[in-house]
C-alpha cells in the first residue's frame, strides 16, 4: 500500500528536521511531513547553516523503512531524482544531479537535501527524516557553491505548499521503488542527469582533498574516484567540485 503524507505546517520553527526527529523519537508515525514558513535555525550538510527566510520550502518527511543504515543513506537520491523531475517540468534550464544530492539549475545551487536517521533494531533503522530546502523567491549569496533559485532561474512562481504538492507527487513512486527495489532500482536514473561523470574533480573530506576522475557511483551511493595513478578512491562523505568548470 502506499505511503500517505499528512502535511503540518507552522508559521515559524527552529528546524523541521530537529522537531520531526524529536517526534520520531517518540514514535510518531510514518508519513508526517513538516513545512515551515521560516526556520530561525535551519541546519545545512556537514555541520553548515541553512538561511531560511520566507518564500522558499523548508520541509522534513518522517519515513520508517525497513532498511540497514548503509541502504537508508541511498534515499537522499531519492528525493533528489523527485527534485530533478519537478524542475525539469517547470523549467527550460538544464537540471542536474551534483554528487550526494543536490540539485544544479545552469550548474548553480537550487536545493539541499539533509537526511538523518536512528535507532537500530535487528540491523534496520527505527527512523528516517528527510530534510528539504528549495530556493523558490531567493538564494543565499554567501556560499560554497554558485546559488539559484525557481524565480531567477525563470521559472514561475509557486508557494512553498504548491512546491510541496508538486514535490510530494514526483517523491511517492519512487520512494515505493526503492522500498521495493533499494537504490539499484533508480541509481540508472540519478546517473543519467549526474552533473561531472568522466569528469576531473575535487572531493573536499573532513581532513584531506582527493582530486581525479569522477568514475562512478557504486550500488550504495558511494563516489568513484579514479586518480592519476590509477587507483580508485572510495568517498562516502564530502563536497566535490569540478575542476573544469566554473559553476559548482
Ligand atoms: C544542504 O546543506 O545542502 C542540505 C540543506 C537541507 C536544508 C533543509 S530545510 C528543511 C530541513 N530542516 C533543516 O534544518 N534542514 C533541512
């Protein structure tokens, strides 16, 4: 049977992923999904901060898949290939995939996906909540990589809850593939709008840089580095740059 969301919305949160994981915590249900107009404390990846004023979506799906933690880390692809479906249906611009998940309208920055889980019984996580920003009316300037968002990009102007509406729609087929199937089931489609394959590239790790090919993903989202001396190199963690390009 498929997933029912049921959609709440505040006016003005810390972090819809904060609040959804503390509810998911106490066993809320799967399929609770939380939009925010504002975030005073939206959290990026990898520790960073996530500027939330009004106009874009800010929002967090509570999931409760039976899945190990290597297979529940794929879902950020997931929702990243729903993401890519619904741009492309509302803009005439390029839309890509840029390794792990986010989403490049022109090569600039249009979203971000966070994806945190826990618990662990019988090998499976207890809970996923899979966080969303969508840049629909503003972009931040300041940041790592060249920013977009929907209206600069020329696309039309929606509400963060037709957004939502919208995103929802495209999330629900595939995230009853991958239930059923696991990322083997969509990795094809994510590599097919993957920006940067065969491309030379920088990875940025917690302590280190690794600079080479970018060969592939494997079957569990993993990034694929082939480096000048031919050995392949492993990343499961980081942020990648491509090194002929100016855009991210
Ligand atoms: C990234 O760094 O690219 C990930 C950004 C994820 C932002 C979203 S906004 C809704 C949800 N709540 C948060 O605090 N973060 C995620």
């Amino acid at each position: 049977m498929s997933l029912i969301f049921r959609v709440e919305t505040s006016a003005e949160i810390d972090s819809t992923n904060d609040a959804l994981k503390a509810r998911a915590q106490r066993g809320a249900e799967e399929g609770i999904v939380l939009r925010a107009d504002v975030q005073t404390a939206g959290k990026g990846r990898r520790g960073r901060k996530w500027v939330s004023e009004a106009g874009n979506l800010y929002t967090s799906l509570l999931l409760r898949p039976t899945k190990t933690p290597a297979e529940a880390a794929t879902l950020g692809f997931v929702m990243a290939i729903a993401l890519g479906r619904l741009l492309r249906a509302v803009l005439k611009a390029p839309v890509e995939h840029k390794w792990p998940n986010d989403v490049l309208v022109d090569g600039c920055k249009i979203s971000g996906i966070l994806l945190e889980s826990g618990g662990i019984t019988g090998g499976k996580v207890d809970w996923l909540v899979l966080g969303i920003g969508v840049n629909l009316r503003h972009h931040p300037a300041e940041t790592l990589y060249p920013t977009t968002d929907l209206l600069a990009a020329g696309g039309p102007v929606l509400t963060p809850d037709q957004a939502l509406d919208l995103l929802l729609a495209e999330f629900r087929p595939l995230y009853a593939a991958w239930v059923a199937g696991g990322f083997a089931a969509l990795r094809a489609d994510w590599l097919a709008h993957c920006r940067g394959l065969g491309e030379p590239i920088v990875a940025r790790l917690e302590r280190d840089e690794i600079s080479g090919r970018f060969e592939d993903i494997d079957a569990d989202g993993t990034l694929l580095i082939r480096t000048d001396d031919g050995a392949l190199k492993r990343i499961a963690a980081g942020d990648i740059f491509l090194v002929s390009r100016s855009a991210a």
